[in-house]
C-alpha cells in the first residue's frame, strides 16, 4: 500500500489506529465489488441481447473487479499489516497483482472506447473488423498486456531496503515506477486519449441529431408543398415527362448519410424517426460508457497525485488517513460499477429485475 516512506526505515510493525476501520470498510468494499460484478456476469450469460462486442469488454471489466474483491483487497489487506514478513518475493508477487488489476481495468475501457468509436464513425468498418472473435483476441490482448506491466516490479533491480522487513508498498515498489510509467504511460495517457475519443463520439452525434432533424423539418416542407399545389402533385404522381424530375428537383431526393443509417425526405417520415431513435440510443450508450470512466478517474486519481507527491516531494508528509482514504478510494471503484450500470443502462436494470423476480419466486420479465 502506499504509506509515508519513513515506515522503511522501522523495525516495529505499521500499526494504526485507523487500521481496524480501513480493513473493515476494505472488507464491506470486496463483497460488494464481488457481489455486484458477479451479477453482471450473470445477467449477460441470462440474457442474450446483452451478448454485444461492448459488453464483452464491460465484463472483462467486471471481471477485472471481481478479481480486485477476490485479490487485490485481501492484498491490500496483508501490505497494510505489513505482511509477509520477510518474504520478498510473495511481497513482490502480491503488489505486481494490485498494479495488473488496474492495468486491465483501465485497458479494457480504452477497448469500449475504441468500439464504440468504431461503431458510431466507422459503421461499415466496423461490422468487417469488430466481430466476437477479434473482440476476444483484443480481449486476451488486454490482460496478458496488462500482466507485463504487472510484472514490472518482479524484474525490479533495486528490491526494498534491507533494513525494512515488512511488505509495504512505497518501501518495495519503485515510486519511479509507479509515477513516471505507471501514471503518465499507463494512466494518464489512456484516460486522455479515451476523453479525446469519446468528445469526438459526442461531436459526431450532435452533428447527426441536427442533420435529422433537418432533414425532417425538409421533409414537411416538401409534404406541405405537394398538399397545397394540388395540381403539380397530381401532374407529379402521374409520372409525366416534366413530373418524373420535378420531385428531385424541388429537394425531395435530399439525403442525409449519418454515422448509423441514411435518412431523407424521400424515405418518409418513418427511417427519420428509427435514424433519430438510434442515434439517441447511440448517445445514451457512449454517456453511460463516459460516465464509467469518469468514474474511475476520480477513483483513481487521487491514488497517483500521493505516488507523484512522495516522489517529487518526498520531505512533505502526506497523512495517512488521507493515504488510506484514497486506497479505499481506488477499490471502490469495482464496487460502483455494477451500480452505474443497473442505473444507466436500461438492458442490464431489466434482465436484473427480471432475476431478482425469478429469484423471489414471481415470474422473471421475458428477454
């Protein structure tokens, strides 16, 4: 865990007063993360609607955080009692752990990112490049990538002073490390490049709502036109030799081309209403994905500004209740998941009341 590094220096074990508090609320936190990112595993595997490419990627997220429940807190737990004791390696092995979970968490939201960028700006390519199977492929990618940067500190030269025999954080993982790859390479720059990808996403669909909707308002234009010249309607519909071009001369061929479907006037009205509902359906999905990362930097965040205060500054203290607060903070982050989800998208609420129905005894909704 991340404490003061004066504790390297101590041959008595960390103790604090804090500590039973922050072990209890670790441990509130791991049954929720592991209870809530379960049920999401099990509403895909009920309901196949949700069995989408970006769903594959939200449970390798919700994997990723049952893991934090399963590994990582108990881990946390131990570094924060100071153990093992004595034992670098399985000290070293435990922190590597903590570091690979917020790699995949973190990789596999750069993966919805670049979906649903794919999905909303390259439709055609998408269809050809985004298929379940190189999902998976993206997928292992992701954590065996994820396992490499876990493994960094195994292949740490430097290991932890000698004099220091407890599993603390700060006193065997490099903060060099943890500031300069594991926060500017590894946080920092995803979590831009994943803000720079979902503001385009709503720049995108902005643009397509507004095109919709002119193409809608030209399409009542057009119908009133034909209802008040009753004559050059009928002359039209006729199909005579002026009549067959006067429709596309007057603006009725006008086409709109979006991100996820073609829409004009000439369609009617109905292909307008579907473009519209998808494209709001579109923009409710990538506000829902943003929502989830935002979410996780505000979790994390404070986590790094410590690990980049102890190494640029390392004669200021920082409290350790303010330590503790932002660990808690981080693991957290598994725990609100699953809440964010049944909040925000309305497949995943339903198929859950539809369980939590079945599971009471009351007939589940129909998928």
């Amino acid at each position: 865990m991340n404490v003061t590094p004066d504790c390297c220096s101590v041959h008595t074990p960390y103790v604090s007063r804090f500590q039973g508090l922050y072990i209890a609320i670790e441990l509130v936190v791991a049954l929720m993360a592991i209870a809530g990112n379960s049920l999401v595993c099990v509403a895909v595997v009920h309901n196949k609607r949700l069995r989408t490419v970006t769903n594959y990627f939200l449970i390798s997220l919700a994997m990723s955080d049952i893991l934090v429940g399963l590994v990582a807190v108990p881990c946390a737990v131990l570094t924060d009692l100071g153990q093992p004791r004595h034992n670098l390696p399985l000290c070293t092995v435990l922190l590597s752990i903590l570091i690979a979970l917020t790699q995949i968490s973190i990789l596999s939201m750069l993966a919805v990112a670049a979906e649903r960028y794919m999905a909303i700006l390259l439709p055609f390519q998408y269809r050809r490049v985004m298929s379940p199977r190189n999902a998976r492929l993206v997928l292992m990618l992701t954590w065996v990538t994820a396992a490499i940067f876990g493994c960094v500190p195994l292949m740490d030269a430097r290991k932890r002073p000698t004099y220091s025999s407890y599993c603390i954080f700060s006193c065997v993982v490099d903060m060099t490390y943890m500031v300069y790859f594991n926060c500017f390479c590894c946080f920092l720059l995803p979590l831009s490049a994943m803000f720079i990808i979902y503001g385009h996403i709503f720049i995108t669909i902005r643009h397509q709502l507004r095109r919709i909707a002119v193409a809608k308002g030209t399409a009542k234009a057009a119908a009133a036109g034909g209802t008040d010249d009753t004559g050059n309607s009928s002359s039209s519909s006729s199909g005579g030799t002026t009549g067959g071009g006067g429709g596309k001369a007057s603006g009725v061929g006008f086409v709109v081309e979006t991100g996820i479907t073609t829409v004009g006037p000439s369609s009617g009205s109905a292909p307008t209403t579907t473009s519209n509902v998808r494209t709001g359906r579109e923009l409710r999905k990538a506000t829902s994905l943003f929502l989830v990362l935002f979410l996780f930097m505000m979790c994390w965040m404070p986590i790094h500004l410590i690990n980049t205060v102890q190494l640029l500054c390392p004669h200021r203290h920082v409290p350790l209740p303010v330590s503790l607060a932002a660990i808690l903070l981080s693991h957290a982050n598994s725990a609100l998941n699953p809440i964010l989800y049944a909040y925000r998208m309305r497949s995943f609420r339903r198929t859950l009341i539809g369980m939590c129905r079945g599971l009471w005894g009351g007939r589940p909704k129909p998928q």
